[in-house]
C-alpha cells in the first residue's frame, strides 16, 4: 500500500550510564571527577558503562564509579537526564543516562583510582563527546538546587565552620554568599546546629571558629538565593 512504510526490524539499543561526580575543591572552585580516555590522547572522559543485565541504572553508575574512585564517599546521587543517538560503528541505537552525584569537600585524593582527578568546571580541558556539556547541565542543577532545596548539606563534611559552608555555597553559586545570611536562613529552617567544638586555628591564627552540622536532610521550603546574596 502507498502509506505504508517498509519494515525494518526492531530497533536495537544500549543503554549506557555516565556519572558527573561534582566537588568544591578549595581554590579550584567547583569541580568534576574524571579521567583520561586512553583511546583518545588529551581527551578527559567521565566514568560511563554499558548496562548490564540485571542492573538498575543507578547500579550501573556506582559499578562503574566504583573502578575509579570510592563509591562510599559520595553524599547524594540523582538521575539528570536521557538522551539517544545513533552508534553509526555497530548500527546501534545507545541510550544516555547522567546522574548527578555529590562530594564532599573533604573528599581525600586517595578515594581517586585509575588516573582520575578533580577538574574545575570552569576550566575544563577537552572531554569526549558531549560530557562538557553533561557537566555544565550537572552544575546548573546543583547551583538551582542549592539555591532551593536541602542539596547544599551534600557539599560538606559531617563537621564544618560556617566560613567553610560559605565558601562552598559561593563556588557553587558563582556569586558572594553571606556567612550572617547562610546561618540564619539554615538555622531559622532547623538544618544547621552548633556542635559545641570549636575548630582548630588556622596557619594566620585568628579567632577560634565554631563547628556546626546539619541536622536532617529533609526538604527546605521556599528560596535560598535571595537571603544568600553577601550584604554590602
């Protein structure tokens, strides 16, 4: 019949998992776990698997996460996105899935396996295929959701000084944050309390700075970004 299209089989695909691991690294600003592709010299690729038979996706990403770096030390992990392209080498329809995943800031070099490193998002050096942008879109999401949500407790370590906490929210944000501000809003939405130590002084010395932590992980209403902004 004229409309009928010709048959060509099914359609066969793959399914391949990408982690986009980000971490506040000091002077380095925000930052994203990857290593260097060994097929393709002077590119940097993020870790990425084929789904196997009987994986969830999310296993996916931790199996292959876990050949690079200590899945252990990761404080959030969420699906971002799915796309698909056409693999023209083997005929084959693959599907994309990023998931976002989050470090602390105390992290230690040595939970980094095979070659990976910490790259700053915003100096990245060349990466394979579409991960620059897979990273900038993981960035996005981490900037909107601090900004609006409970994320931000996934930035630090179990212990922190609040200049520390807002270090990390300016790197992430792009933008000043005020120390007076952060503490109020965290603690007037019950997240953030004193844990009654004091943190140890720095190589300038200075005045002794408390620790705090989060108390829960549950939700926070309404916006951060407005109360975050540094007071003139």
């Amino acid at each position: 019949m004229g409309g009928e299209r010709p048959k060509r089989g099914w359609a066969r695909f793959g399914h391949m998992a990408i982690a986009v691991v980000l971490r506040v690294c000091g002077q380095n600003g925000l930052c994203v776990f990857a290593f260097r592709d060994s097929a393709v010299e002077g590119e940097w690729r993020l870790p990425s698997g084929l789904l196997e038979q009987g994986e969830t996706l999310e296993m996916a990403v931790r199996r292959n996460l876990s050949y690079r770096m200590d899945v252990d030390s990761l404080a959030h992990l969420e699906q971002l996105q799915t796309s698909g392209m056409l693999d023209v080498g083997v005929g084959e329809r693959i599907f994309a899935t990023s998931y976002l995943g989050v470090a602390p800031w105390a992290a230690r070099e040595e939970q980094l396996r095979s070659g990976g490193a910490w790259l700053s998002v915003n100096h990245l050096p060349k990466m394979a295929g579409d991960h620059a942008e897979l990273v900038q879109s993981a960035a996005d999401t981490l900037r909107a959701k601090i900004s609006r949500t409970e994320l931000g407790h996934a930035l630090a370590p179990s212990e922190f000084t609040i200049a520390q906490l807002r270090d990390a929210y300016a790197a992430v944000l792009g933008y000043e944050v005020s120390s007076t501000n952060l503490q109020r809003v965290l603690q007037r939405r019950g997240q953030l309390e004193t844990t009654g130590a004091i943190a140890r002084p720095g190589a300038e010395g200075g005045r002794p700075a408390r620790l705090y932590r989060f108390v829960s992980q549950a939700a926070m209403a309404g916006e951060l970004s407005g109360a975050l902004l540094s007071a003139s």
